[in-house]
C-alpha cells in the first residue's frame, strides 16, 4: 500500500487532520484519484468511505487501486461514477460530505443540492473551494451551518479556506471567518490583502455590490489588530459572488 497517500503540510493534509472521528459514512465528493477519502480509510475515520466523481476512467483506475490496496474483507468502501447532483443523501445518522478542489459555484450549487435532497436529514460538511469563499458561506449560513473549524490553508503558493461546519456546532459560521485568523502570522495579511485585492477589483465594476463586503474585511481586520478580538455579531448577509 502507498504509505504516505498525501504531502505532509499540503492542503489535503490540513482537511484530513480536521476531521473529528468517527463518521458512519463520508463521502469524498469530487474526488478524483481518491487521495483524501484512502487516507481517511486507511485512519478509518468512519464506518465506510464512498468516493464520487464524474470521471469514468479515474474512477475505474481508483476501484482497481482500492481493490489492491483496500481489501473489502478489512475496508468497507464504495466507488461511485456519478454527478454530485444525482446523490440523494440518505435518511442516516453521521454522514460527512466533503466537496474539495472545485470552483464556488460549483461548491455552492452542490450543496444546495445535497441539502434539497434529504431536507429532514443533517449531515457535516467539509468544505474547501478554490475561491470566493464569501459567497460560499453564505450558501451555507443559509442552508442554517455553524462552524466546527475553519483554517486558513497556504499551499502551492496558493491560499484556501478549509470549513468544518455541522449544523449544531458551537459558533456561528461568518462570511469573513473568524476564528481562522491570526493577525500575527504575516501569511494571514497576505491573504487578507489578496481577498480585499480581489473584492476592490470586483467593485470597480459593481460597487454596490462589492464595497460592503470590502467594509467587511476592513472591519474584520481593524477588530482583530486592534483589541486582538474577532467581531463577534452575527452576519450580515450581503450579496457576493
Ligand atoms: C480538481 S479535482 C479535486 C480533487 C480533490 N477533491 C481535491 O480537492 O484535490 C475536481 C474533481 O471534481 C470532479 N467533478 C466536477 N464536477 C463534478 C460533478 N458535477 N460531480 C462529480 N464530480 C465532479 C472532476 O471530475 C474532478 O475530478
């Protein structure tokens, strides 16, 4: 079996060592080679795994590598060649989706998806675009998901928002983050700026739009700098993309 299935430190390596066990099932949605779900396996994280992707041929290649590195009568998993938006979650208790490594509107329109599926079911969610995480909180601050964990992830000269959300955690789920940000690590105002960067780009096209959420980061940063603590109040939804 490969030993070390993901790079210490990488992106990957951040969402795995967020996970809180045990799962009854996660679902490593969008999975591609299936790197993140055989590591959550091999740890067994939970009960069962079911990797889920479109592509047939790096599904297939993935069913023959489980097969010999994963034997069924020690891992209980499943491949499924499938569009996210065709899973009906089922009516179970402990379920995590994990959607990874896709766009925002992609990230958003899956998990609105999942959730029109099984509206009396609740189920956690791990969640990491590769953008626009304002307007992916959103999504989630509607579909009604608090924060578990949020990190701040720099990986191949670029920066990513990892979200641990479960519907009865502690904290409310923030546009902005919150908790993920630590003022005194220079890699954290890097990102700030990047965000705000890209949020003024945005603005010079629809201001109305954009410049309240630009107020926001401000905020955010003049709060966190200033008294060291995070804006506690509860979002304000603003428009974003
Ligand atoms: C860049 S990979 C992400 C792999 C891994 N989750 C990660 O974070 O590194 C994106 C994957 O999403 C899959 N994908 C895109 N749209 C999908 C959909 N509607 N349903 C299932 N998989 C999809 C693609 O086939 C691709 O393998």
């Amino acid at each position: 079996m490969n030993k070390r299935l993901i790079r210490p430190g990488s992106r990957l390596d951040h969402l795995a060592a967020m996970i809180q066990p045990s799962y009854s099932t996660i679902w490593d949605c969008c999975c591609d080679h299936g790197h993140l779900g055989m590591r959550l396996l091999k740890e067994r994280c939970a009960d069962q795994v079911i990797f889920v992707d479109l592509l047939e041929n790096i599904m297939a290649a993935l069913a023959t590598k489980l097969a010999l590195d994963f034997p069924q009568d020690q891992y209980s998993y499943q491949v499924r060649c499938d569009d996210i938006k065709n899973i009906q979650v089922p009516a179970q208790e402990s379920q995590l989706f994990i959607i990874a490594g896709v766009g925002p509107h992609q990230t958003i329109e899956f998990i609105d998806s999942l959730c029109a599926s099984a509206p009396d079911t609740v189920f956690d969610l791990l969640i990491c675009s590769v953008h626009g995480n304002y307007a992916v909180r959103q999504a989630l601050i509607n579909q009604g998901y608090r924060l578990r964990e949020e990190r701040i992830v720099f990986d191949k000269n670029r920066f990513y928002e990892a979200i641990y959300l479960s519907k009865s955690a502690d904290q409310p789920l923030v546009e902005t983050g919150q908790q993920m940000w630590n003022w005194a690590d220079p890699v954290h105002r890097d990102y700030w700026h990047r965000a705000v960067g890209h949020y003024q780009q945005k603005a010079k096209k629809d201001p109305a739009q954009f410049l309240p959420i630009i107020k926001r980061y401000e905020l955010l940063r003049d709060s966190i700098s200033q008294t060291g603590q995070h804006p506690t109040t509860a979002s304000t939804l603003l428009p974003a993309s």
